[in-house]
C-alpha cells in the first residue's frame, strides 16, 4: 500500500520530478536497475509516458527506457524542489 504522497512511475505524466522510494519485485530486476542508476533516494524525471509502451525517464544525468512492467515497480514520492 502506498501512502498519499507516493505514485508508481508507470501512471505518472510527463515532466513529473520524484524521488525513488523503492523498487520492488526481485532481486534480478532490482539489480538491473540499480546498474542504471535506479536507486531508493535517487532523482528522477519521466521524460515521455504515452500510457502505453515503454517510458523515458532521466535518473542521474542519464535517459533510460523502462518497460511498463518494470515502472510498475518502482514507487516514487514527489520532489517539488527536485533541481534538473
């Protein structure tokens, strides 16, 4: 359950500035997203979410593609001061 403040990056719209709060599912996917740069404490950005099809995200000064399953397990809180 998440609380009032957190969103699961796959609904979230374009322009979006979060921070990761946790990334759930199993180890080999947390570990895939961790070699990103996809951590619990890191900015992120959603560059482009159509609703369908893979997402863009920046994380790190770097542009990733995540499948809508993958975004799906990621949770993020708002970060209204987030800097680019």
């Amino acid at each position: 359950m998440t609380s009032a403040n957190e969103f699961i990056l796959s609904d979230l719209p374009d322009g979006f500035r979060g921070i990761v709060a946790r990334v759930t599912g199993g180890r080999d996917l947390a570990a895939r997203l961790a070699a990103m740069g996809l951590t619990a404490g890191t900015q992120i950005v959603v560059l482009q979410n159509r609703g369908f099809g893979p997402m863009l995200a920046c994380v790190r000064d770097t542009r990733i593609a995540l499948g809508r399953s993958q975004a799906g397990l990621v949770t993020v809180y708002e970060c209204p001061t987030a800097a680019n």
